[in-house]
C-alpha cells in the first residue's frame, strides 16, 4: 500500500466570513492511497476540529493503515476523507441547488442574466427582516414557480424570524433551516408557529434529532459528520422516516466535491444536493481529470 499526504492552499475569489469566522484561503490536506485521493479539510467557522487536530490525526492514521492496521480515526473529516480514499466513488453526480447570498443587487443582476431559472434555490438569510423579505418576494415575482429554503443558520431571533414570515408567502418556502441555535429550541419555535423546518446535523453536537410534524429535511454536511458507512446510514434513516435530505459542502475543493456530488446521487437518489460554495475557490485545486496535481502541492508525508 502507497500512501501520500499532501497540504494544499487555494485563493478565494473574495473574502469570507464564516459564522464570524474569517477565512482568506482555504487551507486543507489530501490523502493518495494506492492512486485514490481523498480530502481531509475542517472549515474554519463551522468544524468543531482545527486544522492542526486534523493534521496530526491522519498523518497518524496513514501511518497505521501502512503497518496494515485499521486507520483508526476519530475525527469526522479523518474519517470521512481517509473512506473516500479507500473506496471507488463511482456515478453520476447529484445536480447542486444555487446558492444566493450576499447583497441583494448583485443577486437579483445575476438571477436576471440567467438563460435558464431554477425552480429551485438556496437562501441565507441575513436577518435584517426588510431585506430578506424584500429578496424573498423580487426572486419569487421574477420565476412564479421558484421555491426557496431559507438558511437563518441558528442566528436570528424569533422577532426576526416571526418578522419575515409575516411579510413573505409560506407557500413559496420548502422550509427553513435551522431557526434556532439548538435542536429542542428550533423544535419549539417549528411548532409553536408552525413552521417547515429543517436541521443541518453539522452544526449540533448530536446526531439524534426529534420527529415532529414540521420537521421537513435533514442537511448532512460528511466532512462533520464522520465516514461513509456512518453518513449512508443518517441519510436512509432520515428517507424511511419521510424526511427530505441534502447532502451539503463544508467548501471543500473540487475533489471533494465532486465526490459528494457522487455520494449525494448514492445515498439520496433524485434529489438535489447543495454543493454551490464551490464557486468561491479561485483555485479549484484540481485538474481537467478532477485529480489534485502533486507537483503543485506540499507533500507532508509518505508510506510504502
């Protein structure tokens, strides 16, 4: 068994800010086992690992799986880059919702340049009622058929949240993802005003959820989650359960998310993932094959 650890670093076309974190690069690791690649790359803002933790744990990994011992990882992106690596993903990808955020004008001018709308797209909220509700209803007046989820990523208030309800039309929105900071809470706020919610298990601690009538869908972002066996089985829980599921980024390069586009089709076929923070790499970090080039990138260690 060869295997080969890499570090990459990729330019952003902009600056972000992610959950109040800011990020100027993107910073990450690739993993070659046997001519497989996978990435292994904690989002700053939104992973509860660092890249150091991250780091140290799969050069420790690699190094078990050399002596022919299982990798042993514990962290969720170690986890579910090192399963990427060591398994054929295969398939046509899942088609990406389009993500919009940002500022309105720049927004509304490209959704007018489009050829083709989407009947279907990806909202963050910003939690100033005025604008959202003010994009909600521009965007659903220029595609009448367009539905909207709506990302309030556990950071608006009830206030801000009643506020926009009162001035959009429900009927335009599949749900709203995240509407509290925690899953108890967002449950009380689903069903205290009846709300379509959803939840995104990355950003909570556990991976148990509550059923209740207004929970519509679960978002599984892997990277946060752990590895493939594990995400499999989240995602057909969540089906046979009725719920809606949509396999999202954590801005992973473009080997990664190509591989989740796969992976989406896989585990939740027909349905659209949301894989869209892709456009934010300048650098896609990968070649016209959707391989990561080694002579263009740090290569930390090396096995067999």
């Amino acid at each position: 068994m060869h295997i080969a650890v890499y570090g990459y670093e990729l330019p952003l076309t902009m600056a972000l800010t992610i959950r109040g974190t800011p990020l100027g690069r993107r910073r990450g690791f690739y993993v070659c086992i046997d001519g497989r690649w996978g990435e292994i790359a904690p989002l700053p803002g939104e992973s509860r690992e660092s890249l150091e933790e991250a780091r140290d744990e799969l050069l420790a990994a690699c190094a078990r799986l050399a002596q022919g011992q299982p990798h042993g990882a514990s962290l969720p992106s170690v986890q579910f880059g090192l399963d990427c690596a060591l398994t054929a993903i295969d398939g046509e990808p899942a088609p990406s919702l389009p993500l919009l955020e940002g500022e309105r004008e720049p927004i509304i001018r490209a959704w007018r340049c489009r050829r083709v709308h989407p009947q279907r797209a990806w909202l963050t909220l910003t939690g100033e009622v005025q604008h959202d509700a003010g994009l909600v209803r521009e965007l659903t007046l220029l595609v009448p058929g367009l539905q909207l989820v709506l990302d309030a990523g556990g950071r608006l208030s009830e206030e801000q949240l009643e506020g926009l309800w009162r001035r959009i039309d429900p009927a335009r929105i599949d749900w709203l993802l995240d509407p509290a900071a925690d899953l108890a809470a967002g449950q009380r706020l689903a069903e205290r005003h009846g709300w379509p919610v959803a939840f995104d298990l990355g950003r909570h601690v556990a991976l148990d959820y509550p059923l209740f009538e207004q929970l519509k869908a679960l978002v599984l972002r892997p990277s946060q989650l752990g590895g493939l066996a594990r995400c499999r089985e989240l995602a057909e829980e969540a089906l046979a359960q009725g719920l809606d599921v949509v396999v999202a980024d954590s801005l992973e390069s473009g080997l990664g998310n190509a591989q989740l586009a796969r992976l989406s089709a896989q585990w939740a076929p027909g349905r659209t993932a949301m894989l869209d923070r892709l456009r934010y790499l300048l650098d896609r970090g990968v070649d016209g094959n959707g391989q990561p080039d080694p002579g263009r990138l740090t290569l930390l260690r090396e096995y067999g």
